[in-house]
C-alpha cells in the first residue's frame, strides 16, 4: 500500500490493506487482457465505418444546405475519423506498437481503452440514427 493510501486509511479509521491482498487481486487486472483487446479493435473498426458513412452524408448536406451546424458536424466527423484511424493504426498495423498493444499493455488499461471505445460507438450509432431519420 502506498503513503496516500496509508495516510488516508488512517484518518478515515479504515484498517490497512494487507498487501498480499492487494497483489492477489491486482495481479490478474494487469497480466490478462483477456477479450478487451478483440473488442476494442472491433469498436475502433466500426467507429471508423460510421463516421466515414457520417461524414459522407454530412458533406451531402452541407454542399446542398450551405450551413455552419452542417459544417461543424462534418469538420466533427473528419477529426474524429482522423482519430479512430490512427488508432486503428496504432492496434493492428504499426509493428512496435501493435505487437505492444497486444502483449505489453496491462488488462486494466485494456478494459478503459475498450470502455471509452464502445461509448464512442454507442454515440455514432445514436447520432447516425438521428442523422438517418
């Protein structure tokens, strides 16, 4: 246990937390990515789908409607499509990192990665419903 977590145990009156129990149940988070991995390469995968399919129809608009909200939503898309490519990039093609990605990263760090990935594709989908309709 380090000296924060030490100092704030013992003010809030918390007993210490041993650190075999620390290591027992931190150990697994960090060595096993286990599925996050695969799922957050899928997320990214299909993130850069919409937002090419999103950006596409937002271009439409705006050469057809001349609108800055057109316009801010395909500069949105352009931007956010640059981001999930080099990601994308990052996990699967680029031979340091992707081997790094794949056999270096910590589980924990897998699972927000993976977490802030399917968010992102949750909101694509949710703005290309509305977009569609």
């Amino acid at each position: 246990m380090g000296p924060w977590t030490a100092a704030i145990a013992t003010t809030i009156g918390a007993p210490p937390i041993p650190p075999s129990l620390v290591a027992t149940v931190w150990a697994p988070l960090q060595t096993d990515p286990g599925i996050w991995p695969t799922v957050a390469r899928i997320s990214v995968s299909a993130n850069v789908l919409l937002l090419a399919v999103l950006g596409a129809i937002w271009a439409r608009n705006y050469w057809q409607f001349r609108s800055k909200h057109t316009l801010g939503l395909l500069v949105f898309s352009i931007l956010l499509l640059a981001e999930n490519a080099l990601a994308l990039y990052y996990y699967m093609i680029d031979p340091m990192l992707a081997g790094w990605f794949a056999t270096a990263v910590p589980a924990i760090a897998w699972r927000a990665m993976m977490l802030l990935h399917v968010l992102e594709t949750v909101a694509l989908l949710f703005l290309a419903w509305v977009t569609w309709d």
